[in-house]
C-alpha cells in the first residue's frame, strides 16, 4: 500500500518562513528545471571487438545513441570511455571520433604504450569529455568511431586481448 503525506506548507527550521505547496511539483516538466539540472541520460555500451585497418573512420560497434533534447537551449554532455583499446604496429596512429548525425564533434589521437618489443602497442582506455550545443528538439545521434593512420596496420577497441572489455557512450541533457 503507498503512503501519502498530506500537508498545506512546511515551515523553515529557523521558523523564518513557510512554503506553500498547493501544486508546486505537480506538472514539473524539463522546462521548469533549473538550468543545469540533468533531464534525461541515455547509453548505449558495446563489448564486440572493433578492427580497422583505413584511415577512413568507421563506427565502432554499437556505440551510437539517440537523444530528443527537450529545448533548443539544452545541452548534451557527452562521456565516452573506449576500453580495450590497442594498435598493432608502433608507426601507426589510432585515431577516434564523435559525431552527431554527420558533423565531427571532436578528434582524439591515442598515445600507445609499448609492450616489450612485440609489434603491438597497447593503449588501454580513451576517454573524452564533451560538452554539445545541438540547438534542436529533434531527435539527435551521436556516435563513437575509429581510424587506423600510419601504414595501415590494426587499431582495435574492445580487443579479445583485453579480456571482454565494454565501451560505453553516454549522454546526459543538461538543461539551459
């Protein structure tokens, strides 16, 4: 069984004042927010491995998410975490990308660590944090990709070698 409790104001602990609620919570909407409230936070994760051996970027996984900000004056911060990551040959660069819909966003280069001599570079975790402007009520898609720029070789995210490492992006609506 729910509870309720019934009250017309609630006083101050000092006893200076006292609000009254009469309807103050029914009908909060993300426009009566405060500005910097968060709204709405979507994720989206992937654990498959991605390869790429072109410097053309593709999309890693199903690291794309959706968002419908719900005014032209919200924000959408955008966190991303790429676990797993690694390049397979010391002249190669391992480059990632933010979209929203077609427009680039943000570049990142990895900086690899050397393993011992093998060929292979492991990089661990990228991981950005980006705060959009999209200035629209519609629906938005952001996406996380991957490019391999050097000589070719492989750049992987989530690699089998990791141990099933999950990449995620988030996006969180803050409101304006």
């Amino acid at each position: 069984m729910a509870s309720k409790i019934k009250v017309d104001q609630i006083q101050t602990a000092d006893g200076s004042g006292t609000i009254a609620l009469q309807n103050q919570l029914s009908g909060m909407t993300g426009a009566s927010m405060p500005t910097g409230s968060v709204l709405q936070v979507v994720q989206a994760s992937s654990g498959s491995e991605t390869v790429s051996s072109s410097s053309t970027y593709a999309d890693i996984g199903s690291l794309t998410a959706t968002i419908t900000p719900a005014s032209t004056s919200n924000k959408i911060l955008i966190l991303v975490s790429l676990n797993g990551c690694l390049k397979t040959s010391a002249n190669t660069t391992m480059k990632t990308n933010i979209v929203r819909g077609s427009t680039q966003l943000i570049q990142m280069t990895a900086i690899a660590m050397d393993t011992g001599g093998t060929g292979r570079s492991g990089i661990g975790t990228v991981s950005v944090e980006h705060l959009d402007s999209p200035n629209t009520t519609s629906a938005t898609t952001y996406k996380c990709q991957l490019a391999s720029v050097g000589n070719s070789a492989n750049v992987r995210v989530n690699t089998s070698d990791s141990g099933g490492a999950t990449s995620t992006l988030t996006l969180m609506e803050i409101a304006g």
